[in-house]
C-alpha cells in the first residue's frame, strides 16, 4: 500500500453519477442545530458540479438502531429532511428523497429498483441532487460482513465514482469502507483539509498543550493515553476530571462510576511516568442538584484543601478562577500549539469554565489552536459567537468537522488510523 490519498480534482466527473459520503450528522430531533459540517462540504459539491457531475449524497443521522434489540426506528427524528432543506435553501437547487419499504422493526432491507426513476431525472437535469434516506435506517449499513457487502454493493450501483468527504464518520460502515471495493473512489475537499490540520497534531509545534473532556472516562482512555505521551501538557474536564481526582486524591464525587474511577486510578498510575504533564485544574464548582444553577445551591471548591476520604456532591464544572491560576496562566501563553476536545461545565446550565477556558486560549494569538467538532464547536458557538466566526477565517484556527475521528487519529498516531481513509488509500494502492 502506498500512503498517497486519491483526490478529487484527480477524477473524471463529467457526465458521471457521483456518489457522495458526507457528515451531515447535524440533527437533532428533528432540528439543525448547527450547519457547520454542511457547508464544509459545500466546496466539494460545487467542484463536482461544476465539472458535469450528478450528485447523489448520502450520510447518517444519529442512532436510529436500537443497540439492545438490534431494531431500527425510522422516524423524523433521524430524517435527512433537514438537511435536504437547508441545502436545497441555502443552493437554490431541486433536491429529491427516495422512500424505500421499511419492513417492521427492520428498517430499509435493501435499496429498491424505484429509485431508478430518480436517477433518470438526475441524469435528464429535471432534478439537481439526489439525498438518499438516513443511511443507518438500512439494515445493511451497520451489519456482519455478508450483509454489509450487500449494501455496499447495491449502493455502488447507483452511481459511476464514490467520493467520500465524511471525515468525522469515521466507524468502518458499508457507505464510508464497504463501497470502496466497487466504485473508483476519492477524497473530497473537506477529507484533504481535514487530513492536512490532522498533519499540524502530528507535527505539533512544541510545547503542545491538549485540553480533553468528556463525560466518561472509558470512551476517550486510549487517545488520553497517546496524547499523555505526545504532549507537553494535558488538562481534563467534564467528568473524566471528577473520576480523576477521585482516583488520584481517595475523594468521592456524586455521580461518577466506579468503572470510571478504576480507569482513572490506571491513568493515575501511568501519568506518575510522566511527571508534571497533567495540569490540574484547582477550583472546581461544586452543586447540590444535577441540573439548573440554583443561587445558594452551588459553591466553589479548592481541590488543594481537599482531604482523603472528602466526599462531594455533583462537580459540574471548573471554576473561571482555574484559570486565573499563575501556573495554569503560564501553560496556556507558552503553548505553541493547542488542542481542545473539551466542554468544561454541564451544559446548557453551567457555562463559565468552557468561557474562561476558550478566552484565555485566545489570549494566546501565536498558538496553533485546533477544535475538535460536535459539543466542543457548538459550545465556542453558543457562548462565544463572536471569537467563534472569528476562528472560521483565522489560519491560527482550525475547528475539525469530527472530534470523535481526531481522537481515533490521535491514538493510532496517524490519519491511517481512521478506517475509511485508509480504505481509500489501499483501493488506490490496488488500482496502482
């Protein structure tokens, strides 16, 4: 396999079917909350268009799959039809949906031969795009190897070229790996940015400063791990913080696992390797109730006058005198480069730790800064609107379209890591 990428701008596309993967994951029941990851794409369909391309896109929406029974639920909560809107707004373009038969608790089996119609229409301009159903409603998307060759399969049929612009989609699906096998593929514009940034991670400018946050511990401890190791400094949040302190200071915290806390203790007993790395956050915000800010029911805590065996009600986020903190002031102004997966309080009521945090990286205009996506951008976006249109066209900024890809990225230590990029790469490799 050679490591070269197949690019778009590399691909015939006149009068060619085009396939498009892209991460239009942006509803939420129902609504767009954030078209950040839409208009990324936006440069992609624009050059295939106006090379002659027919553009088909597809991409999933949240979890319509039930993890315990394995059945699928089709409904407006999952729907592309958003999407289709604010394209078909945004582009002044004519946009159709196929319907499949959705077979009970199944989802869609297969795709059906009445999309051929469609297709005729795309080809004849009577229509500009087509935007398949939610690609997680068919039951192949997501399925054993057998059925997801299927899918794959089927899908390729439509269309002439596969381009695969999703970078934050990054699991090893039918629509993001399978289609690979059948179709001449590529990566779009947005891949090949997203990959170059990913780049400025691996070749961090020293000292490199990672801020990481989650809600537990287990789902990010392989990245926390490689980034532990990688950079110059770390700083947690969010929950994985409060199983942290549990398991460094023997103090107990409302609401975090004992799973958590056994993952944490490992941690701690591997960051003792790395002496000085991990950079304490020392006031945090205590509250009495999960939930709303209550005036006299929250209070801040200094972590240093702790004691073994303290135990706290709910921590829900890191006081903004965190990091007024000398020391924690001196990481963040000497940081050349700086990465932040991170949403400090409880949102959407707890607020002021994800604001101070995001000033003071301001505050530092040398600094590379990258942005994981999802809660990290929306947060910027919702409490700092203004630094966050100014980090779109900034080139010290770079906000990624998937947080959950960067972190795959970050612990495999390279952008190989992710399956459907290195998909693309082997088919490439093959065809060689």
């Amino acid at each position: 396999m050679n490591n070269k990428l197949p690019l778009i701008q590399d691909a015939d596309l006149t009068n060619k079917v085009v396939l498009v993967r892209v991460d239009h994951n942006v509803v939420k029941s129902g609504m767009i909350h954030d078209p950040y990851r839409i208009d990324a794409t936006i440069g992609t369909l624009f050059h295939i268009l106006a090379k002659g391309g027919k553009i088909i896109l597809m991409t999933h929406v949240g979890r319509p799959k039930d993890k315990e029974t394995g059945h699928i639920i089709i409904d407006e909560k999952t729907s592309v039809k958003p999407i289709v809107d604010y394209l078909s707004n945004k582009l002044h373009i004519n946009i159709e949906t196929p319907e499949f038969y959705s077979h009970k608790d199944q989802g869609y089996l297969s795709i059906e031969t009445n999309i051929n119609h469609a297709i005729k229409r795309l080809k004849n301009s009577e229509i500009d795009a087509i935007y398949l159903p939610n690609t997680r409603w068919f039951k192949g998307e997501e399925a054993g190897e057998v059925e997801m060759d299927r899918f794959a399969n089927q899908l390729a049929g439509l269309a002439d070229i596969y381009v695969n612009d999703a970078f934050g989609s990054w699991q090893p699906h039918a629509s993001t790996v399978g289609i690979n096998k059948y179709l001449p593929s590529y990566a779009g514009y947005l891949m090949q940015k997203e990959i170059k940034n990913l780049e400025r991670l691996f070749n961090a400018d020293k000292p490199f400063l990672a801020v990481v946050a989650g809600s537990k511990f287990d789902t990010k401890i392989d990245p926390l791990y490689a980034l532990l190791k990688k950079a110059d400094n770390l700083i947690l949040g969010g929950v994985m913080y409060n199983a942290y302190l549990c398991a460094k200071y023997d103090i107990s915290i409302k609401g975090v696992s004992d799973r958590d806390i056994e993952l944490a203790g490992e941690f701690v007993e591997f960051a003792e390797k790395y002496p000085n790395k991990i950079v304490e956050l020392p006031f945090i915000v205590e509250s009495d109730i999960l939930g709303a800010k209550e005036t006299g029911k929250y209070r801040v805590q200094d972590i240093r006058k702790l004691k073994k065996g303290d135990s706290l009600n709910y921590i829900l986020d890191v006081a903004p005198e965190s990091f007024e903190d000398e020391h924690v002031k001196d990481v963040f102004h000497k940081a050349k480069t700086v990465f932040v997966n991170a949403v400090m309080g409880f949102t959407p009521y707890f607020n002021d730790g994800t604001i101070a945090l995001d000033t003071l990286i301001d505050e530092n205009p040398e600094a590379v800064k990258l942005y994981g996506g999802g809660d990290t951008m929306q947060e910027l976006k919702r409490l700092l609107p203004g630094l966050y249109i100014m980090a779109l066209d900034s080139p010290n900024y770079y906000i990624f379209t998937g947080g959950g890809a960067v972190l795959k990225a970050i612990e495999q230590n390279s952008h190989l890591g992710i399956a459907p990029i290195a998909e693309l790469i082997k088919r490439k490799g093959l065809k060689d």
